[in-house]
C-alpha cells in the first residue's frame, strides 16, 4: 500500500505531487456526460481526501474539462495544490482544424489545431490560464506527438516539439512562470527521444505502464530514473477494463476490448481473485512501485469515484499477489513491483 495523499517530488524540482493524482478526462466527459455538480463535488471531494495534484488538458471537452477545474479549484490558496495542463493543441472555432470527436459527447464547440512551435506554447498556456481563471499552471505536457495523431509524421511533430515547445517551456521554467515540464504521450520511443534530447522534468504515459501493458519498463524507465525524470503515469485503468473487469462492454484502448485483452484481464482477476484484492487495487497501486513513478492519474467523475479510489490504493496487497502474477507471465521481469 502507498498512501494515496503522501507526496512525491518531480524530477530535481521542488514541486512535489499526491501519489494519487486527479485526473479531469471525466469532468470533460469522457464516454458519457458529467454534470457541472458531479464535476464540482469531485473536485471538492478530492481536495478534502487530501488529494493535491490535479491534471487536465484543452482537449477534454474542447476546454470544458479546463474550465470545470478552474472552477472548482479557484476557492483555494494556489500554493497548496499542484496543477497541470497540456500544450500542442489549441483551440479554434469550427473548421479550423480537428473537429471534436464522439469520446466526448459534451465536447464545446472548438477544433482542435496542432502546434508544436515556441510561439503556440505560449499561446496555449495564456488560452488555458483564461479557461480556468487562475493565474499559473505548475506543470504543463506537450500533449500527444504520437503515432494515434500523426501517424508518419510522428518523428516530424517531435522534432518540431524540440525545436519550438520545448524551447519555450525550459523558458518558462527559467524564468518561473512555471515548475517543470515535458511531453504527455502514449509512444514509448517518442517518451525516450524526449528523455534524453528535451530537457524535460517527467514524463506523463497513458497506458503504458499498466497491468496489461509494461512496455515502457524495459527503456524509458531506467533511463528515467538515471536522469531524474519523473513519471506520471496515467490511465491505469486502460480505459476501464481494469476497473471493471471483462465485462460486456468492457472498454481497453478507448474501444471495445478484443478478445486477446480480455483472456489476459481475466487471468489477472484470477490471481487476484485467489488473493481476495480487487482487480482496480491492483491496477492502481502497480505503478507506483516503480522509483521514477511519482503518481498514478485516472479520472474522476463523482465524489463517490474519489471516495473509493481512495480506499482502493489502501488496501493493503501482499508482495505474493505480485510475483504470482510474474510466474504466470503477466508481468515482465523488468516491472518493478511493491517490495
């Protein structure tokens, strides 16, 4: 068990965040509608839970999620919580650019526009302060040079990121404006070129250090942790399967779950089944065993979704619930598990 409200530090900064981090993909609506006062009791819910770190981005919602936050985290002396957002996509009106798509099907009416240069990160930083009505972002993520976006361009997004955002951002660090930055992306490799050529301070990864998927164990960690870059490890859930099992339904990659995912989850819930621990208890607390990993971030619809992520990262695993799972092949030996 890691305590969900102990801190962490990033990188060599002297921002610290909350082990378990509050992730707004939900109050942009994710999947499904969330009202503004399901928004704001979570918002509230996690603050009084003693959650610190809370992330959003522009493209939840196209700015709702940003909004919401702002909103909900106003009534606070800034210096008590940790704040993220992301640069790289701005928004602009209808026909600009990548029309907002059915994953959020309260989205506001914005497209979305990529832009990795020096001058779009200053703009989205100005753009997302004035969404949420606060005067400073601690962190901000170069949102998504990856492959899902940009598909052979990829490589060419990136060089454009450390060309012009991260150029902008160490700028920013420089001078204060904020306290660390780097890239949020879902690309292993791309995750790695930005290690070791941006400069940066963390990295958050959706997805790629999960239960289902370590791929980033065996490169972007160590290097990570010779560096001193932080992870921030989001998505630990896989899109909801690991939460809620395999059910009919049950979503991995934004989608329907193929059948090659579900035999794995349920071989997972059946260790877990033999250690009487929830599946989500394990899906939350893995990550964090890691010592780059500075928290673990998944979204939050409702103040009962706070409540009981909080209790998930308390129950107490034991150290034989984790090295069943490496005897049964479902985790790598590069994987670092609870000791």
């Amino acid at each position: 068990m890691i305590e969900p409200t102990s801190r962490a530090v990033i990188g060599r900064t002297s921002l610290s965040v909350s082990r378990l981090g509050f992730g707004s993909t939900a109050l942009g609506g994710l999947f499904q509608s969330t009202s503004p006062d399901a928004a704001a009791q979570a918002i509230a819910a996690a603050w009084t839970h003693g959650l610190r770190y809370f992330d959003t981005a522009p493209q939840y919602g196209s700015g709702l999620a940003e909004r919401r936050i702002g909103e909900g985290l106003r009534g606070y002396a800034r210096d008590d919580f940790v704040l993220s957002s992301k640069v790289g996509k701005l928004l602009r009106p209808p026909g600009s650019g990548i029309a907002p798509t059915t994953l959020f099907p309260d989205a506001l009416p914005f497209d979305v526009v990529f832009d990795y240069s020096f001058e779009g990160a200053m703009r989205s930083l100005e753009e997302s302060l004035e969404r949420m009505g606060l005067t400073r972002i601690d962190i901000l993520l170069i949102h998504d040079v990856n492959r899902r976006y940009h598909g052979e361009r990829v490589m060419e997004m990136l060089d454009a990121a450390l060309a012009g955002t991260c150029k902008a951002l160490a700028r920013l660090r420089d001078q204060g404006v904020i306290g660390a930055f780097g890239p949020a992306l879902n690309d292993v490799d791309v995750a790695l070129r930005f290690a070791k050529e941006g400069g940066i301070d963390c990295v958050m990864l959706p997805a790629r250090y999960t239960l289902l998927d370590q791929s980033a164990a065996t490169e972007l960690l160590p290097a990570c942790a010779a560096s001193g870059i932080s992870l921030l490890v989001a998505a630990p859930f896989d899109s909801g399967i690991l939460a809620t099992g395999a059910i009919p339904g049950a979503r991995y990659n934004y989608a329907a779950a193929p059948p090659a995912i579900i035999d794995r989850v349920d071989r997972i819930a059946a260790v877990c089944r033999t250690f009487a621990i929830p599946l989500a208890a394990a899906a939350l607390q893995f990550p964090l065993a890691h010592p780059a990993v500075a928290s673990v971030v998944t979204g939050m619809r409702s103040a009962g979704e706070v409540a009981q992520n909080i209790d998930l990262m308390r129950v107490e695993i034991p150290r034989e619930f984790w090295h069943a799972l490496q005897r049964d092949s479902l985790l790598l030996d590069a994987a670092a598990v609870p000791q």
